[in-house]
C-alpha cells in the first residue's frame, strides 16, 4: 500500500474515515468516541485492542476526561478549550506527544499506544497504553553464572534500558533510538558512553544502521548480519551478551551496545576474538583461579577445533611421534576397525554433530532417549561391534565436551573441525599446518569495526596481554583497551593501591 | 579509528624468522670451508648487512612511505628506474623459489618421502597468494605471532642437547686468515642481504626512523639464534657428522628425548620451521608482486600475485629438477646475482640519489 505523510484534518469525521483507510481489514482497530467539556465536544480515543491495556485507558485517560474533566473548571466551561488544554491539564499520563501528520499516528498505534482526537483540531495526543505482557527478567541461560548477577535481558527494550541504566547511573550514558524494518518498524538503541567510546566509532555504528534497508528486524541477529565487517568469514565480528553487567562492563571500556526490541540478545562492537574466551564470572572471581580457567579455555578451544585432525595426521602419517608403549595401545584397539582413521573420524564427528542438533531441538520428554541412543549405541555398541576404535570414541568425546567451554565460538569449532580434518587427512601435519597459517592470516586480515580482530595478541599490545591468558588483578588493570578508548579505568594508580594496602596504611 | 601498518616488534620479528629460516640447507654450507671458523664470516656478513642496511634506511628517509620500486623510479628516471626494479622484482623472485625449493626438498626428502614435491609447491604457493591478497600487514602479523615460537624451537634443541655437547668438538679455531674469511663471507653476506625486502617493508612502517635499530636487531638475533644452533650442533654431533648432513639442524632435533617418552618431536619442530619458511615464501612473493604492480601500474596485486605465483612455480621446476643443483645455485649462481643486487645495485642507488642531491641541494629530504 502506498504510504501518504499527509497532515490531519480539523474535521472529525473526516480524520476518522482516513484512518480506517489507512488502516482498513484490521478487525482489532477500536474506536472509542466521548463528549467532553459544557459544549459536550465530540472526540474518540483509537487503539489496537490486542496491544493496549484496557484497564489502563479506563483510569488514565476515560476516566479523567469523563468523570474528573468537569471538576477542573477553569477549562471545563472554557467555550473552546483544546486539546492543548486536556494534555497539559486533564490527562495525568506521564508521557503524551501531539502530533500532525498520519505516518506518526498510525506509527504510534501499531505500537501499542493510543491516539486521542477532538473535533476542530488537526492534532492527536499519543498515549502511551501498551499492555505489560512479557516475560519477567529471569536469569541468563546462556551465560550463566556461578557468582555474579543473575539478571538477564528481556525481550522488552525499555525493561533492558532500565537494567542497564540501574548498571551505570552517568549522565553520560548516550541512549539514541531508532526504528529499523520496513514492516517491522523495530525500535534500536544505539548505547555508548560519551567521552569513554570513541566518537567515530558511535558514528560509524549510526551509518551502518541507518544503511539498514530490509521488510523485517525480528531479532538482533539480522542487524548483526548486516552490519558486520567480514560476512564471508566464520568468525563474529558482533558480540552479544544476555547480561545487563557484561554490557555495563564492555560499554565502559569503550565499546558500543545495540539494543534491539523483541530480543534478550544485546550486540556489542567491536568484537575482539579475545573477548570469546573471557566471561563475566572472571572478574567476579579471584585472579589466580580466573587465570587458570581463562588459559583452560584457549587449551580448550584448540583440542575442540583441532584435535580430531592432528589425531588423523599422526595415526595416518606419523606414527613414529607417538609414544611406543601409547602406540602400541592406539594400534591394538584400532585392530579389526574396517575404515581408515580419516573415514571413522569423519563419520563419528557427523553423528556427534547430529547428536547435539537432536539434543538442542527435541522435545525434552524424549530427551533421555537421545542419550540413551548416544550413550550406549554409538560409545559402547560401536566400539564393541569393531566399527570405531576406543581412542576414536575418547578423542570425539573429548573434542564434543571441550566444544561447550568456549560457547561464543562453538559453531566456528565444529566448521574448523572439518577444516582441518581434510588437509591433515591427505598431507599429514604439513597439509594440517598450511591450514593452520590460512587460518592465521585470515584472522589476521579480520576487523571489526576497523579495530584487528586478534588485537592485542597480534598485532601485540603487550600491556593488554593482561587480560588475555589471564585475568590480572583488577587494580593492575589501571588504563582502558588502547585501541578502544584513551582514558584510565582507575583514578589512582592500582599499585599504589595495592602498596598502600600492604602496608596497613 | 587507528590506521594500522608494520610494527617496530613486527619488523623485528620478521628478520628474526627470515634468517633463523635459513636453516633449511645452509647451515652445513656456511660450515663447509672454515668449519669451527664458520662464525667468523657471520660476523663479517652481519656487518655488511648492517651498512647496507644503513643505505636502504637513509634513502627509506629520504622518500618516506616509498617501496624501494618507487623511489628508485624518482632516482634513476622513469625508464632506467623501471629497468632496476625490474631486476630487483627477479631478485625477490629468486629468492622466494629458493626458498620454495628447499622447503619442498626437506620435506620429500625427510618427512614425506612418498608425497610427490608438486604438491608441496602448489599448496605453499596457493596458501602465499592467499597471504598476498590478505595484505603485508597480514603476513607481518602471522610473523609476530610466529617469531616466539621459532625462537623458542630452537633454544629447546639447544638445551635439551646440552647433555650430548662436547666443548672439544669446537676446536680448533682461529686457524684462517683475514682474506680466507673474506672469501667465504661471500655466501652469508648473499644470504643474509636478502634483507634489502626492507626497502620494501619500510615504507609500511608506523615509525621509519626507528627501522635500522630494529632491524639490525631482529637481523642479529636471527642470525645469533641460527648461529648458537649451528655451535651447539658442532659440539654435540662433531665437525665430521655435521658436515655429512644437508639439514644437520634437523639432526638435532631428532637426537631430542624426554624422559624417554617424548621423543621425535622433529615433526613439532619442522612445522614450526615450516611456518618461517612459508613466511620467507610469501613476503619475497609479496615484494616481488608489489614491484611489478609498480612497474606496469596495475591497481592491485589480484592478478599479478597468481602469475607471479605460476612463475616462481615454473622456475624450481626448471632451476632446480635435484638436490645437487639447488646446492649449485645457492653456492655458485646465487651469490654472484645476489652481490651484484643487493651491494651493486643498492650503492649504485645511493650514490646516485647522493649527487642529485648535490646538485640540487632543493631536492634534498623530502620529509
């Protein structure tokens, strides 16, 4: 349908015709007509019945202007009051705009809030009168926690502001708003700190939304789709978070949030490779042991993503580099497997694979049946049958477990998997290590939002590298990511802090 | 946001990985004529490198964030700089084969003796024309990420050897003269002046007048390492075995046990080489590619770096079909070509850059 942006009518009737033209074939568009005032003016209220709240319009706005209005009697015998008067007067709400023209109007109803028009003007007041059913703020299942918050994001955006802003109480937390989605109309936010993000940073974040031209946004996702630096590659170049105080603590070190409606999911930019392998409960906990779980998750990482092959090329090629005693062990239980190594590797690696996409979209009455199946028919049956190998069996399953430790890269690990599996298959660990440096110079080439994408390993910022392997004490972590932002995270030098403390002092 | 070029630890970095890569074969030639001597001539070509590595920075001040292909063009005149570009462009490239061509030997020569080397060669240069197109700044990443590991590789097959050196196996020493070493200083000075690339590399560096200091330092603790290495293999193997050995470096490695249970761990060490070398392979390729994009002023290197890529690939071929002539090059065909480019053509550069500016004193430092 054509969309007009034409102004409204004085005449009410005339504005109420062209409404439901604009807004015909929508049986839940309700008309709700008044008399206000001594001169008994004629007006209606207009609203979606399934997005307003009824109660709401009843106390908020009918009641004041039906049954309070003739109290209020410097206006109430005024022979022409205006809608002027019932907004700054009459209506208690807190938030009512006037508006002129039809593209506000209809925008404002399908978004759940109510439009008032009276006789003889050629504005309506917009009501804010959305019903309140969502979900309530429940604790993150993808980034849980052990100590820390547990509150996570909604998919209501003004309940996510709320909670980030109850995060960092500073006035220059920045908060601009847009609606993205030709149909979708969705409401983003774009949030940065101002003076900590770097101005060009928050611009280039408003050009890539405002480039965004597509029917629908239905969750955050698409927007992260298409305002990445590098589509083509399997790596993200957008994060994402659930958690109110991981938005709160990437904000203030500099980096921008996209807060989407409809979705939990909170993007940030940039997004470092770094930043998969760091989670919320490392700061919360003591450095030593956050260090020692930070370095088990590169450690991890590595035998998800590579593990498999490097077990292909040295059964297949290079045998002499395993231990006697171990390979005499890998040999006995590879005795009577009817597939090459590469082949059972192949085909265990698929039924895990399938295994887990079973595990994630079944119903969860029939869950037990899938392990069950995985547990006893794949593990045990298959090795005893002398289909698969006992160390095949270990390695898949150490590989399936280790693939769970670093969630934000857990479906790059699974395509890597394969990557690497082909070369080291066919050329042992030289075709293993080619793909290993292709690998490496495609991170390397890799951006997000003009920051390196391996920043600060390479290119190396040896003062960062603190919060890289490890987690170093926070009162040592005195300056903000360089390439992020200028300023310090701390007014006195942690050292000092630190000394002072030693000392009694 | 930040405009992000080649590092001071890059650089580094990157000269520490191109010599210690030359470990691939040389060694036991440098060893060849004055044995326990050899160190001698890597003194003397690590100061030859160091005062042609003080030209090329002088005329990389001159005309900053210029390849040497560009500058060379505003030295000699558009034709005549063409014509030395040129030569330079076949320098980088012959030094990219030689290099393809030892790593591929090594590996079908000792580690895939049933992969045939064609192979090796295509992958290699498939995976440098990737590198290519991912940019210099990509490569030099890779190296700095690499360069801790190469380093560290062989300080462990210094260390976990100690217990087979004999100190003795170093004598005798100090038995040549002066014009002996000067002779034999030939081969390291050819091999190690590959690092005029840094006429190429400084116009993408983030601070030019740092480059001399971090090179010269990345130059001598590669060539330091490489050296070390080199000693340790004298005092653990004995003069006599080295010198049998075309890669007596992997020898070492071999000889590494730990605890008798982790043994052969040469395959852990060969891919951490494997990855200098690729690095040695795709930067000459990258300088070559960029020289000719200089020459026939092409917009980018998509179309040049697959040819340049066939080239190099058709040329081990033709220059190398064996063992024993790649040891011929490298031993009596390189090193004239190489001397001849990297001491003839860089002074010949200078000097004339020096009287033009002379001459016409306005021209001086363009900064």
């Amino acid at each position: 349908m054509e969309t007009q942006n034409d102004n409204l009518d004085q005449d009410l009737e005339t504005n109420r015709k062209k409404l439901m033209e604009r807004l015909q074939e929508n049986q839940d568009l309700t008309f709700r007509d008044f008399r206000v005032g001594q001169k008994e003016s004629r007006g209606f209220l207009a609203y979606f019945e399934s997005l307003v709240d009824h109660e709401w319009i009843t106390v908020s706005i009918l009641k004041p202007l039906m049954l309070d209005f003739p109290g209020i009697q410097s206006i109430y015998d005024k022979h022409n009051f205006g809608i002027e008067d019932i907004q700054k007067q009459v209506l208690p709400n807190s938030r009512i705009d006037a508006v002129w023209e039809w593209n506000a109007v209809i925008q404002a109803l399908l978004s759940g809030q109510t439009a008032l028009f009276l006789e003889g003007e050629d504005k309506a007041l917009i009501l804010k009168t959305p019903s309140g059913e969502y979900r309530a703020v429940t604790e993150s299942e993808s980034e849980a926690v052990v100590r820390g918050p547990r509150e996570g994001f909604i998919e209501s955006i003004g309940v996510n502001v709320a909670l980030l802003r109850r995060k960092i109480k500073d006035e220059n937390l920045k908060l601009e708003s847009l609606n993205l989605g030709r149909k979708s109309q969705t409401k983003v936010n774009i949030v940065y700190i101002e003076g900590v993000a770097n101005p060009k940073l928050v611009e280039e974040v408003r050009k890539r939304l405002n480039r965004i031209d597509i029917d629908a946004i239905l969750e955050s996702g698409y927007i992260e789709e298409l305002i990445e630096d590098a589509p083509q590659s399997v790596y993200p170049t957008v994060g994402n978070t659930e958690k109110p105080d991981v938005l709160a603590a990437k904000l203030l070190e500099g980096r921008v949030g996209i807060m989407v409606n409809g979705t939990p999911f909170v993007l940030t930019v940039p997004f470092l490779l770094v930043e998969a392998f760091q989670n919320a409960e490392d700061y919360y906990a003591r450095p030593y042991f956050a260090s020692l779980i930070r370095i088990l998750r590169y450690i991890s990482y590595m035998i998800t993503a590579i593990l498999p092959s490097f077990y292909v090329a040295l059964q297949s090629y290079h045998q002499e580099m395993i231990p006697t005693p171990l390979l005499i062990s890998m040999s006995e239980g590879r005795e009577g497997v009817p597939f090459p190594v590469f082949v059972e590797a192949l085909i265990m690696g698929i039924i895990y694979e399938i295994l887990r996409e079973a595990g994630v979209r079944m119903p969860r009455p029939v869950g037990q049946a899938v392990s069950i199946v995985g547990a006893l028919v794949i593990g045990e049956a298959s090795v005893q049958a002398g289909l698969v190998s006992q160390t095949m069996v270990i390695v898949v399953a150490l590989t399936a477990i280790s693939g769970f430790v670093v969630p934000a890269l857990a479906d790059t690990a699974a395509i890597l998997r394969l990557y690497f599996l082909l070369p080291a298959a066919a050329m042992g660990l030289f075709g293993w290590q080619m793909a290993f440096i292709v690998l490496l110079i495609h991170l390397a080439s890799l951006r997000s939002f003009g920051v390196p994408y391996t920043t600060p390993i390479m290119p190396a910022h040896i003062g960062e590298l603190q919060d890289v392997f490890i987690r170093s004490p926070l009162w040592s972590m005195v300056a903000r990511p360089a390439l992020l932002s200028k300023g310090r995270r701390q007014g006195k030098n942690g050292w000092q802090l630190w000394r002072g403390g030693k000392k009694g002092k | 946001m930040r405009v992000y070029r080649i590092s001071n630890r890059q650089v580094f970095s990157f000269f520490v990985v191109i010599v210690a890569s030359l470990s691939f074969g040389l060694p036991n030639l440098f060893m060849r004529t004055l044995k326990q001597d050899f160190w001698e001539t890597i003194v003397v070509a690590l100061v030859v490198e160091a005062l042609l590595g003080w030209v090329l920075y002088q005329l990389g001040l001159r005309y900053p964030q210029q390849t040497i292909f560009q500058y060379s063009e505003a030295i000699l005149g558009k034709f005549m700089g063409k014509i030395f570009s040129s030569v330079l462009v076949l320098f980088f490239i012959t030094v990219s084969t030689v290099f393809l061509a030892a790593i591929v030997e090594f590996f079908t020569i000792a580690i895939m003796p049933e992969t045939p080397a064609y192979v090796f060669k295509i992958l290699l240069l498939l995976v440098s024309v990737y590198a290519i197109h991912a940019g210099i700044e990509s490569i030099m990443r890779l190296t700095e990420i690499w360069a801790p590991i190469v380093v560290a590789s062989y300080i462990s097959i210094i260390v976990l050897n100690i217990k087979w050196m004999k100190l003795d196996n170093l004598k005798p020493m100090f038995q040549y003269g002066i014009l002996e070493i000067a002779q034999t200083s030939l081969l390291p000075i050819a091999w190690f002046g590959i690092c005029i690339i840094m006429g190429v590399l400084m116009a993408y560096h983030n601070s030019p007048k740092d480059f001399l200091k971090v090179k010269i330092g990345g130059l001598v603790s590669g060539v330091g390492i490489l050296t070390l290495t080199m000693i340790a293999g004298i005092a653990a193997l004995g003069m006599n075995v080295i010198l049998k050995q075309v890669y007596s470096i992997y020898l070492l490695s071999q000889m590494v046990s730990i605890g008798d249970f982790i043994e052969r761990m040469e395959s852990i060490q060969v891919l951490t080489w494997l990855a200098g070398g690729f690095i040695c392979i795709s930067s000459f390729h990258y300088a070559g590619c960029e020289g000719l994009k200089q020459i026939f002023h092409a917009k980018s290197l998509a179309i040049i770096a697959p040819v340049v890529s066939i080239i190099i690939y058709m040329l081990t071929v033709i220059l190398f079909p064996n063992s024993v002539t790649r040891t011929s090059f490298i031993l009596n065909g390189f090193p004239y070509f190489a001397l001849a480019v990297e001491i003839g053509g860089v002074f010949f550069l200078y000097t004339v850059s020096f009287i033009k500016d002379k001459l016409n004193p306005k021209r001086k430092r363009v900064k």
